[in-house]
C-alpha cells in the first residue's frame, strides 16, 4: 500500500501496526531492507520510542556536534 488517510491511519496504530510512509512505493523486499539497516544503526525518535528507548537515550544522537 501506498497511501493511508489520516483517520485509518489512527486505526491502524490503534493494533500495533505502524505504517510507513513511502510515496514512491517499491517492493517490499528492497524496503524491507532499508528498514533492516536503519533498525541496526540508529532508527528514528518516533521508532525508539516503539521500541522502549528512553527519552535520554532517544535524543543523544540529536544534540549539537559540539557535545561530541
């Protein structure tokens, strides 16, 4: 699927299942792979969250290059 509205979106996060967006489609194997490798490196703030990552630990890779 391409594309969800907002309300079926609601209802779909409502079972656990978190759409993602992705406009020019593809095949599933290709986007599975690129979900793979961001999961094994750092994944999003919302996708930390999903998984449990404490607010601290979720925003330490967002701060300013000077905290290096």
């Amino acid at each position: 699927m391409v594309s969800v509205g907002g309300p079926d979106t609601a209802k779909i996060i409502r079972t656990d299942i978190y759409p993602l967006k992705k406009i020019e489609g593809g095949e599933a194997t290709e986007i599975i792979k690129e979900f793979q490798k961001v999961m094994s490196g750092s994944p999003p703030p919302w996708l930390a969250k999903i998984l449990g990552v404490t607010a601290e630990q979720r925003l330490k890779n967002y701060h300013g290059s000077d905290e290096g």
